[in-house]
C-alpha cells in the first residue's frame, strides 16, 4: 500500500493581546506604548482596555490614534476644566462634555466593525461583576468604562448601572486571553502610585510649575462642587478651609487599583509587563499628554528585549 504523503500543517502564528489598564490621566501613557510597539515592529492582534485603556484602545483600533494624540497633546488646563460639568448625582463630573466631543471630533462606529477585535471592561454597580463590553457602540461601552465611581456618574446599560471596569479588573489580562490571545502585553499604570497623592505639595524646581497647575485644577473643581452646593443649599462650611476631598479620592481610588491588579496578575499574569513610571501626575492631569507618552515609550524600550524573546520563543 503507498504511503500518503501529506503536507505538513503550516504553524498558525502567535496571537498578540494587548491589555490597557485605567488609571485615568496617566493613561495618555498608552499612546507613548502602542508608538514604541510599532516602532519595534510588533502590531497587537487583539486589544482590550479598562476606564482610560479602553479610550485609547478603541482609538488605536479605530484608526484615530494620530487624532488622539493630537488633540491630548494640546490639552491645556483651561480645556480640562471646561470638560467638568459638575453633578452631584452619581458622582461629581457627569462626563457628558468629554463624550460628545469625542462623538463630535472622532469617528464614532460599532465594535463589530473595528479593524481588529476590541473589548472593554466595565463594572455592574449592583451585581458586583466584571462586565465584558464586546458589542455595540464604541462610545457607549467607553464611556461605560471609564465611569470612575464618585466621579464620573454610572452609565445604565441594558438595565444595570455601569461604572469603571478598574473595580474589578484594572488590567484585563483575562479578557485577552477569553478573545483568544497566545501572548499578551499589558500595562499597568499603577505600580508606583501608593500615597501619592497625600504627600507633601512642596516639590523641587524643576516641577513647581506642574504642582502649580495641579493645585489649580483641584481648586476648580472643589469651587465648582461648592458652588453646587450652595445653590442646593446644602454648604454648611462656615468659612472653615474646604479639605483636600479630591486628594483623599484619587489616593483611595490608587491603593484599591494597585492592590487588585496584584491580586489579578497573580491569578492571570500577563506574559510581558509595560509598567510606566508615572507617580508624578495626578488623578485629573489630562493636560500633561506629553509627559505620559514619554513614559509609556521609555517603559516599552526597557522591555523590548524580553518582548522579543517571548515572540521567539512563542513561535
């Protein structure tokens, strides 16, 4: 009897996910990761993003990342402030502004029909679960995930109150693997963050100007929610200072982060870790594009040689 000879199966090439974790304005470090990425010649296959993550995520896949950062490199302070339109009904900044100038100013389009598989992370309010946000608009489900609680408002979704997927799922390692990807990059924009934002506000030269700004966007914010306060009758201060009520936010909100994406990681852990260094930028600090990217590329450059050798070693 002769033998069938039958060519051989060609080997089906590794898949490359990209998780983007939240962590708000440091999240402009992103950019700075997929642009150092594809400088090194490696295009995820797969992306998949938490609160800021999933903004950048889904312009990076919608063919709007040069947009992005365009515009989040002209971001002056003066423009954040203009984006909060103050509430004090499910949180303190409804989040509407940013939203439709992003539907305004980027090409708004279903996740189905990204160049590449996208999904987002969200958090069911009620329920206590991670929510995969795999269908649908893509405004909708980043929106959904990028409402951090106690500042943007819960976002209803299908009849649940959506908020920040960074609850349960800072860095969605484990959703790139469901959409079936072999090797998974993730960043995590946290890692260096603990107490931060209680330190002392004195800083060397060289960031006074930086603190300066800092303090003025916290100051606008607190004077717009006592400004709300007041009308609703509810400003019972007596001329005593207001204290730091955003700091005590932003560092709660970094050591619940931090400690859950340990936990994640442990269970789930990525194959190469991106970890910028990005202890220097507060909470809300939209308007320091340029010293997150920065980062987000140094970070890639210090792990490209382990990258490659995951690459090698996967194929």
């Amino acid at each position: 009897m002769a033998t069938t000879h039958r060519p051989p199966i060609p080997a089906r090439r590794p898949l490359i996910g990209l998780a983007l974790g939240g962590g708000s304005a440091r999240g402009w470090a992103h950019i700075g990761v997929i642009r150092a990425l594809a400088n090194a010649g490696i295009e995820p296959d797969l992306v998949c993003g938490t609160s800021i993550g999933a903004l950048v995520g889904a312009a990076y896949v919608g063919g709007e990342l040069d947009r992005l950062e365009g515009w989040v490199r002209s971001l002056r302070l003066q423009t954040v402030v203009g984006f909060l339109d103050v509430s004090l009904n499910g949180g303190l900044i409804k989040g509407d502004k940013l939203i439709a100038f992003f539907r305004e100013h980027f090409v708004d389009r279903d996740i189905a029909d990204l160049a590449r598989p996208f999904g987002a992370v969200a958090t069911d309010l009620r329920r206590g679960q991670e929510v995969w946000l795999r269908e649908g608009g893509v405004s909708e489900a980043v929106r959904a995930s990028i409402a951090l609680p106690g500042l943007f408002t819960p976002v209803q979704r299908d009849g649940s109150w959506l908020v920040d997927g960074g609850l349960v799922n800072p860095v969605p390692v484990s959703l790139c693997r469901a959409m079936g990807a072999d090797i998974v990059i993730a960043v995590d924009l946290n890692t260096d963050l603990l107490g931060r934002h209680l330190k002392s506000r004195r800083a060397p030269a060289s960031n006074k100007r930086a603190a300066a700004e800092d303090a003025t966007l916290t100051d606008s914010v607190m004077a717009r929610i006592q400004s709300r306060l007041a009308q609703l009758g509810l400003n019972h201060n007596n001329g005593t200072k207001t204290p730091a009520m955003l700091d005590v936010l932003a560092s709660s909100i970094n050591i619940m982060q931090v400690l859950i994406t340990r936990s994640r990681l442990a269970g789930d852990p990525a194959d190469v870790m991106v970890t910028p260094l990005l202890a220097e930028l507060g909470l809300m600090e939209f308007h320091r594009a340029s010293v997150a990217i920065d980062a987000g590329r140094h970070a890639v450059e210090a792990v490209l040689p382990q990258l490659k050798t995951c690459l090698i070693d996967a194929q």
